[in-house]
C-alpha cells in the first residue's frame, strides 16, 4: 500500500477532496476547478486535482438536480427559443424547413442524422435528444 494511502482519516484530516453534500461546498468545489482549468498550463498535480474533482461534482449536480427527460421536440423548441432563432435557420441541420415543421408538432421523428447535426450546431450532447420518439 502507498504511504499517502497508509493512513487515510489523516488525509481528509488535512482536507483531501471528499464527496459533496451541500450546495455551499459545491460552490467551493466549482470555484477551485474554474481556477485550475482557468489555467493555461496546468502542473500534473494540478491536472490530477482537475481529474478528481470533476466526477465529484458532477456526481452532487446529478444528484442534486436531475436533469429530466423531456420530449425531442421539445428540446429543439426549447434551443430554438433560446437562441432566438426561427424554423428556417435549422432547415440545413434537418433538411428542409417542412422537416422542422413534421418534427416539431411530433409528426416525423429525429434521425440519427438530424441529432447528430442539431447537436452540433447548438453545442450540446447528443443525448438531449433522445427522449420518447426519437430515432
């Protein structure tokens, strides 16, 4: 066994990162990693906290506030919306403006093609778009 895991109670004693469990020590936690990833050359121990740290507060934001899953159409309304654009601005991703219609009143399904494009052009994961009805 390594010597830093030899005694673990003395590592949290001196403040390793543990498992979060309120919003105030994830405020903490998203405060230290924008100040390392802010860095444009991090250290190997400094990438090594990055490494930690993240799956520690995507693990409290997932937990904490579930993102729920919500319909294809909806989602591309809601991204639309947002980014005050128009059927007409998301016809090349889909097509033709008559796709955009047929998709977003439910009428025709989004295809591994569509998702791929739409997640693109709205820099978003693939899998916001894999709610009921989709491909």
């Amino acid at each position: 066994m390594s010597t830093t895991l030899a005694n673990p109670t003395e590592m949290m004693r001196q403040g390793a990162p543990r498992l979060i469990h309120s919003d105030e020590e994830l405020e903490e936690y998203t405060q230290a990693l924008f100040t390392l990833t802010a860095k444009p050359d991090p250290t190997p121990e400094e990438e090594a906290a990055i490494e930690l740290m993240t799956p520690l507060v995507e693990r409290y934001e997932q937990e904490r506030f579930p993102i729920p899953a919500a319909d294809p159409a909806d989602v591309l309304r809601f991204l639309l919306e947002h980014n005050g654009l128009s059927q007409r601005d998301i016809a090349p991703e889909l097509g033709s403006e008559s796709t955009v219609s047929l998709v977003l009143s439910g009428k025709r399904k989004l295809n591994r093609d569509h998702i791929a494009r739409l997640s693109r052009r709205f820099n978003v994961s693939p899998a916001v778009f894999f709610g009921a009805g989709s491909v």
